[in-house]
DNA sequence: GTTAATTTGCAACTCCGTTGCATTTATTAT
DNA sequence: ATAATAAATGCAACGGAGTTGCAAATTAAC
C-alpha cells in the first residue's frame, strides 16, 4: 500500500518523503475532506507549517483540490486519477450542516453557467449544504 | 433619500440608527458585494465591532446576503426587496479574478441539483470565476 | 424625568493562514 | 566518498478576519 502512495506521488511530480506519504495515506482513508487544522490534530507530531506547505504542494500538482464551504477553516479532498481540474472536471461538493463533513459528489458536475455578454469565465464553484445520509436517520 | 434607507430598514424590522443608515446607504451605492474589512475602511471612523453587528443584524433580517466567493474576507450585498432567501429565490454570483469585485448575477437562478439518495438539500451556493466585463476590454 | 432596553465603542482574544530563517535531509557534481 | 547545492522540515512569529465581554452612550418605554 505504501506503493500505492508512491505511485500516486510520483504520478503528481512530487517527491515522496515520509511527511508527504504520512498525508496522502491519511487523505485516502477519510472519504470526506480535510482542513489543516484537523490534519494538526490527527499527525499531532507534525509540524503546522510542515503540514501547510505539503497541502499547497499537493494542490500546485493537482494530487488535491480545496473546498471553501463556508464553514470553518479551508477543506481539501483528493482528486480523481488523472484530474487536470479543468473547469469540464469539475464536480460540486457537499456539506453536512448536522456533522459538518464536507464531501465530494464527483457524479455530479458542475453546472453550466452561460453568463451575460461581455464576461469571461474561468471556473464554477458549487456547494449544496444540507445533512448528509448518515445524519438523516 | 434618506426616507427610502429608512424604509427599507423599516420594512426588515431595523431600527433606523445613524450607524446602519450609513452602512446600508453605502452598500446601496456599490454595485458590487462589500467586506467588513473594506467597510471599515470606508467608514473609517466607525468601530469593526459596531460594523460587524451592523452587518450581522442586517443579514439575519434578510436585508443582505453574505457571499463567500473563496477569496479572502466573506462579503455581503444586498437582498431584493421581498425576498426571503429561499433555496429557490438564491442567484449566483461572480467573482472577477482581476478587479477582485464580486457581484450579484440576480438574474441567474442558482442551478437545480438533485443529490443522491438520502441526502437532504437545504442551499446552493454557486460561485462563477472569471473576468468581469469592465475588465475584459 | 426616570428606568429599562438597545446600540455603540474599546479592548482583547481566538483561529486560520502564512512567512522568515535556521536546521536537517536529500541530491548532484567533483 | 566528499564537498557543494538544493529541497524539505521545524520553530517562531506575525497578520488578518471574525468574534466576544463589558462599560458607556443612546434610544425607547413607563
């Protein structure tokens, strides 16, 4: 499994040192999205600033995108095998407003968009709060 | 003028102090959504926490709406007349990745998204990125 | 006018994100 | 293999946004 890892690393361009693998392992087990700060709290050894720049390197090489939903610190989830982020890949996320986990829905795209004549667009972000099928019951 | 400020507060149930009517005459001035930070700036002599509740209270009264466009402090703008924020009177917004101005696409609904199974939908925020017309010459 | 309720101003604080810099670890050249 | 170079990490500190407690001032109610 830490092949795994590697792999997906060295598939981004990013040189697998023991912090990154430390990351990416606890990324692909948690199927909802991570902050920095509950990442501070689950490698408590590790250090902030560490952490901060292994998730910004990990989104430069689109091993991972962020997620604003607008509630709390900045979220990050993994993207899909071969995800460019072009604006066509993008899908929207989720966020539960009873257990406050964000989650990608990669089914479900984007909209589109067609904006008023004279203006250029470059991405759509689309978040649905609501609760989540583990909190309805 | 000042009569239609009042009135507008008024019809959300706010009481007209001087403090609001500066902060909503403003806000009905600009085009685009503000920021604390730059109401701060703009009001220069107020307080940040007299703007903060000022905004606070205005948004739980439905007369602005807060927009958070994933690019540094959350900003507000206006609500229509009569409206009542729900998930079905939402519009989108657009953030111009050049001037860093955020407006209200009050006339593009927000997208209908059916979720899977399960999940329970209360809001959608859609954010469009791109180039505002002003900036695009 | 006096009392009660609301609003404002000031100060302080927390949290998140970010940076500078020294130290350690890895890579490359000799 | 060793020295020189580059990259990653750890520690400390900082800044901005958002928020709160509390006292002073303003407004509303009696």
């Amino acid at each position: 499994m830490n092949e795994q890892i590697d792999e997906k690393l060295n598939s981004r361009e990013i040189k697998p040192t023991a912090m990154r693998e430390l990351v990416l392992k606890l990324m692909m087990e948690k199927l909802s999205a991570i902050s920095l700060p509950e990442l501070e709290e689950q490698l408590s050894y590790a250090d902030k600033a560490t952490l901060y720049r292994t998730l910004k390197t990990f989104e430069k090489n689109k091993l991972i995108h962020s997620i604003n939903d607008g509630n709390g610190p900045l979220k990050y989830a993994l993207c899909m095998d071969d995800c460019e982020c072009e604006p066509e890949e993008l899908h929207i996320h989720f966020s539960c407003t009873v257990c406050n986990k964000t989650y990608c829905l990669n089914e479900i795209p984007v909209p589109k968009i067609s904006l008023p004549k004279g203006f250029n667009l470059t991405s759509v972000e689309t978040v649905v709060k609501g609760v989540c099928a583990n909190c309805i019951s």
